[in-house]
C-alpha cells in the first residue's frame, strides 16, 4: 500500500487557506501514485483554536463533502482530521474516505489533554474498518500516548491491520532539530504497536506556529512518521513553515492472529 504522508501547515482560524493546502498536497500524492494520503488532526481550524467554538461544522457537513468529492475525482482514499459539531457539542474528529467518496469510518479522540477539555468532548468509540486494503485502525495523536496505548492496543486486536493516526504534535519555541524531541514520546510507543502485533502505524502531524488557544507560541514542526511493521523507521521533514509531502509503501499485518492467539503470539515473543 503506497500512503501518502502529509504534513500540512496548519493555521489558526483559517479553514479556506488550510483546505487549500490539503487539496494541493492530496493532488500531488495522486501524481505520485499514492493509494492513500494521511492528513492531520483538526486541520481546518487548528488544534484547540477558539474559533471551534463558532466554526465548528457538522460531519456530514461543507467540509467533509469537499474531501469526499477530491477523493471521488482523484480515486483517493483519504484519512484526515476535522473540527466536528454535533448538537451543542464539539469533538476532535477524524474520518476516512474511500476512493468512491464515501465517508466510511469516523473516529472522535479518547486521550484529550487537559487543555482540550473546554473545546471538545471526549470521544466514547473505537472500532477498525474493512476496505480493499484490509482493516484499518483509526485514533488520534495523543490516543497513542504511553500511558493510553491501550487504545492502540485495543485497534491491533480488533484485528486491525494497519493505525492510521492523525496528529497535531507540539513542542516548545526553543526545540531544535538537533534535540530530537520524539524519541521517546512518539516513536517507542508507535514502535512497540508496530513490531508487537506486526502492522504499520503511521502518523502524520501539522507543521506551524500556534496562534491563539491554550498552547499560542509553541510550534508544530512536522517530523510525521511511519513504521513498518518490521519496525523501520520513515520520518518526515522537521520544518515548521512549510507544507510538505512524503511517499512510503507499506505491507499491512496480515491478519492471521485473532482472540486469545494475540496473547499467545506476544508469550511466544516474550519467551
């Protein structure tokens, strides 16, 4: 499976620029011969930006329809993160479309950080999906914290055969490429997932400068990853300012492990 990982400049309060930038990127994973391009967490109003609280659309809704006629037009399947409203509740959404344009998965975030909780309510779901490729797994940065990787556990053994995690990673102003800042935060749980029950995971992040919300003037600085299921490592560019596309090809967990065999396998590995 060749998946697009797109890391996406990601502005406050700006949908219609924001959305631009993903459509761009989604064109040049078609010209790349991407079966699938993995966006990121809220990208149409950014992460915790209080515009939510005003702007916040509905799924089905303007927004998500615009990525479902793209992925109809361009015969893409598409996995990215919305801004959802329902009711008088606001969740930190992400949805997957198929190649046809249909909508056929949505997953509402579990994990939310303190700072989340005036802007979005905490998702109370977690299923995988069948499509063409075999079943995905669908969660959302922080549901794959260490302290939460329950939930990507729970995924592998519902029998998904690939994660797919949108993400909005943020780090202090000061943090430099040089500091290596996800080490431990991100690519050891993502890795233990992977290798453990034997499927990718891949997250991609916003790159970007916070502008309002909780966490204005941290930085978002991409470094978006990928790890097969044999454990290597494919890291997208650290770089806040721009947008930025990169191509991975992936074999997907095969499946073959189903109940209580999943203990078993990891008795098996542990011994």
């Amino acid at each position: 499976m060749k998946i697009g990982i797109g890391q996406l400049l990601v502005e406050g309060g700006e949908p219609e620029r924001n959305i631009e930038r993903a459509k761009r990127l989604i064109e040049r994973a078609v010209e790349a011969s991407c079966e699938l391009i993995l966006l990121p967490e809220t990208l149409d109003l950014a992460w915790t930006h209080p515009s939510v609280f005003d702007e916040a659309e509905t799924i089905p809704g303007k927004r998500s329809d615009y990525f479902c006629k793209l992925a109809k037009q361009h015969a893409i399947w598409i996995c990215l993160g919305l801004t959802e409203k329902e009711n008088d509740k606001r969740y930190n959404t992400s949805i997957l479309i198929s190649a046809s344009g249909e909508t056929v998965h949505k997953h509402r975030k579990i994990n939310l950080l303190e700072v989340e909780f005036p802007f979005y309510e905490t998702g109370n779901q977690l299923s995988v999906c069948e499509t063409p490729f075999g079943r995905i797994g669908i969660n959302i940065c922080a549901d794959n914290y260490a302290d939460a990787l329950c939930l990507g556990h729970s995924l592998a053994r519902m029998g998904a055969q690939i994660i797919l995690a949108p993400s909005s990673w943020t780090v202090d102003h000061s943090i430099t490429e040089e500091m290596n800042p996800y080490k431990d935060k991100w690519i050891r749980p993502l890795t233990e997932l992977a290798t453990v029950y034997e499927i990718p995971v891949v997250s991609t992040t916003s790159v970007g400068y916070i502008v309002g919300g909780p966490y204005e003037g941290k930085k978002m600085v991409g470094c978006s990853l990928a790890i097969s299921k044999n454990g290597e490592i494919t890291e997208g560019e650290f770089n806040e300012f721009a947008s930025d596309l990169k191509c991975v090809d992936l074999e997907l967990g095969d499946g073959k492990w189903k109940g209580t065999q999943f203990g078993q396998m990891i008795n098996r590995k542990r011994g």
